[in-house]
C-alpha cells in the first residue's frame, strides 16, 4: 500500500454505539478508532480495515 493514500473512513452513517460489544453497530469500530481516524496515518487505517474485514468474516462484532 501506499503509504500517501489514506482509505476512506468505513463509517455508512448507522451510528449507534454498542456500549457491551464496545463498537458502533454501523462500522464496527471502536470509539478509540472512530475518534482517531482523521489523525491516523495511512497504515494504522489499514488496520483498522483489516481487522474489521475480520469480524466481518467471521459474523462476529467487537475486538478481536
């Protein structure tokens, strides 16, 4: 990846915040990473995005 560009946010505008999963039901992040997000570089973005493709995959939601 290229270190200049940063992915879009993964938010779709459901924000609802899960305090027992600990992470917005829309995007699945956590609040460290959604208030983080403008501030994180383009490899820390993508791990957020790796690891959410993981709890997606698995159909589970929350840290893994």
């Amino acid at each position: 990846m290229n270190p200049e560009s940063h992915p879009e946010s993964p938010c779709i505008g459901v924000c609802e915040f899960d305090r027992g999963l600990g992470v917005c039901l829309g995007c699945l992040r956590t609040k460290e990473e959604i208030s983080g997000w403008p501030s994180f570089n383009a490899i820390r973005k993508q791990e957020v995005l790796e690891r959410l493709a993981a709890v997606k995959k698995r159909g589970r939601r929350g840290r893994s």
